[in-house]
C-alpha cells in the first residue's frame, strides 16, 4: 500500500510534508541538529561588519569630510571675535600695549588733566570731599625722600625717585616715608604695573630718574596740570618727568571711594604711573557693573555719564557705571 493520509504511517510524506495529524516544525532554523550553522553554498558572503565612523562615511560621503572642518573654522571665527571684542575680564587690565606711547616724555604739555572748560557743578563727583587739611601752595621746588631700593618685576625697567615738594606740611599727610612707603608697597604689588612681566621698577637717589613720583601743593599740581575744570587733578609732566600727585587729592581722596583712602592712593600712584609709562589716554567703563580700567579718571567719578561730561568726544555707553578699582592688573592679587 502506497503511503497515503493515516495513521502508522511516517510522519512526513512525500515532499516533505506533514501528516495532518503531526505538528509543523521549522526547519528554516539557523542551526542543524548537530548545533552546527547551516551553509548555504550559494548565499554571498556576508560583509564585514563596518565602524561607526565608516558607516557615517558611507550615508553621508564627502559631507562627512567637511563637517569637521566647519568645526575648526567655527572655533577660529569664535577666538578672532573675542580677542577683537571686548576685554575679558582687564577689563580688567590696563590700555592696550600698542596704544603706549614709549616717547612719552617727547611731549611738551601735562598728560592726564581735563583739558575742557567744564563747570565743575556739573560734575559732583569729582568735588573735592570734606576731609583734612591740605596745603594751597608750596615753593615750586621739590626734595628727594632720599632711599633706594631693589628692582621689583620684571622686563623694561623704570627708575624712580620719590619727591615731596618744600613748603608742603607733612603732618597732613603722615610723612614722607610714609609717603615713600606707600608708593613703593604700590609698585611692587603684583597687581600693579609689574604684573604682566613688562614693566619693572627700581628706585634710585639719582639726579636722572625716569620718574619723579612727586607730591605737590594744590597751587603748584593747577600751575603743572592745569586748571580748565576747576577741580583738584593730578598729571604726569613730561618736561620733567613729573608724576605730580596733587596732595589735596592724597589727604582727601574722592567720592568714587567713599572715603577709602589706602585704595585711593593706591589708585592715584598707579593711575599717574601709567601715564608715565606711556598710557596717555583715558578709557571709559567698558560694561556696566565691571572693574574699572586704572586709566579711567576714577577721581571724577567710575560712570560714564560723568566722564562724558568734560570728555564728550570718548566712545562710551553712558548708561555704565563701574566699581572703583586702583589696579591694572587686578586679577593677579
């Protein structure tokens, strides 16, 4: 009897196919029944496995190559933008290198002083404060507080003396080595002049200094600097090298400071100092709430709508006002 559909028989008949009564099995598996995986001799070989990186490639071709390149050319433009923006925090340093004049004493008139007629009732912040009593004119000569000391910093060197002009009572200002010890202490603080490694000082007993660091009258710093705003200011004076710092200014300081004088002084010293280094021109606030730069007259005020008051021609946000900083470097503290 020829196989057939029934019982007793085989389980699969011809073709390979199952008895109703048998479940179906899947032969399809991937593996034999010894455990081994079927080959398939016709089949292709199957391709190797590919890396992220080159299955990128492969979907997205040459644009794959240019996506990095972008990448670079992006942070590029980003560094060029800041370095031409604005400051980071120097703002928080001091002027621009390139903006120094290194012949500074080649020029003939103050450096410094507001040269603007301005009624100084426009301008209550820079009033002189109520405060001790200062000195109206001295003798228009000055003498050496006669001390040296070591270099402090680093790159081009300055020499200095420290002066205080004959006339000048020094009970209201506790002194001249008082005096000389605070411009020294100013000048050797990292965060003054000294601090990017570019400038250093040295002062000399020396009838040839490269600065005169000199405390002076309020009539003889109005003869020096200039009195167009009839205010007390401070300058340098080229002709003879003179950081003249006004001596009603020292014992007083300004309303910018509410009443700190230590970081007023500290301020006065370096702000007069840059001048003689080279910085002849003020700068404004350069965002609202920052330090100030130590080339901005803080003694007239740290906002901007005051410095634009005797110095309209300045490019500044009159909307910004700074926080009163002595420092060029005030960072480095």
């Amino acid at each position: 009897m020829s196989a057939g559909f029934g019982t007793g028989g085989p389980a699969w008949g011809r073709r390979n196919r199952p008895y109703p009564d048998q479940p179906l099995r899947a032969r399809w598996d991937p593996t034999d029944s010894s455990g081994r995986r079927r080959v398939d001799r016709d089949a292709q070989p199957e391709p190797k496995q590919r890396s992220a990186l080159g299955r990128f490639v492969s979907t997205y071709g040459w644009r794959a190559y240019m996506i990095p390149a972008l990448t670079v050319l992006t942070v590029v433009l980003l560094v060029l933008t800041i370095r031409n923006g604005e400051p980071a925090a120097l703002d928080d340093g001091p002027a621009d290198l390139t903006a120094r004049n290194l012949d500074i004493n080649k020029t003939t008139t103050a450096v410094g002083a507001p040269s603007e007629q301005v009624n100084p009732d426009a301008m209550p912040a820079g009033v002189l404060p109520a405060g001790g009593p200062f000195t109206a004119q001295g003798e228009k000569v000055y003498h050496q507080v006669r001390e040296w000391g070591a270099q402090v910093g680093t790159g081009q060197v300055y020499t200095y003396t420290v002066e205080v002009e004959d006339g000048v009572d020094p009970q209201n200002f506790g002194g001249e080595a008082s005096f000389a010890k605070m411009v020294d202490a100013t000048l050797a603080n990292r965060r003054s002049w000294i601090g990017d490694g570019k400038i250093a000082f040295r002062r000399v007993i020396s009838d040839n200094p490269d600065m005169r660091i000199s405390l002076s009258s309020s009539g003889t710093a109005r003869e020096l600097c200039g009195y167009q705003i009839k205010l007390e200011t401070s300058c340098y004076y080229p002709p003879d090298k003179r950081v003249v710092l006004n001596e009603a200014r020292w014992v007083r300081g300004a309303h910018s400071y509410q009443g700190d004088d230590l970081l007023y002084r500290q301020y006065l010293i370096n702000h007069e100092v840059g001048h003689g280094i080279g910085y002849e021109h003020h700068l404004p606030c350069p965002r609202d709430g920052a330090l100030a730069p130590v080339m901005m007259q803080q003694s007239f005020g740290v906002s901007n709508k005051d410095i634009l008051t005797f110095d309209p021609d300045i490019d500044a946000d009159p909307s910004f006002v700074c926080t009163p900083n002595p420092w060029p470097f005030p960072d480095k503290g």
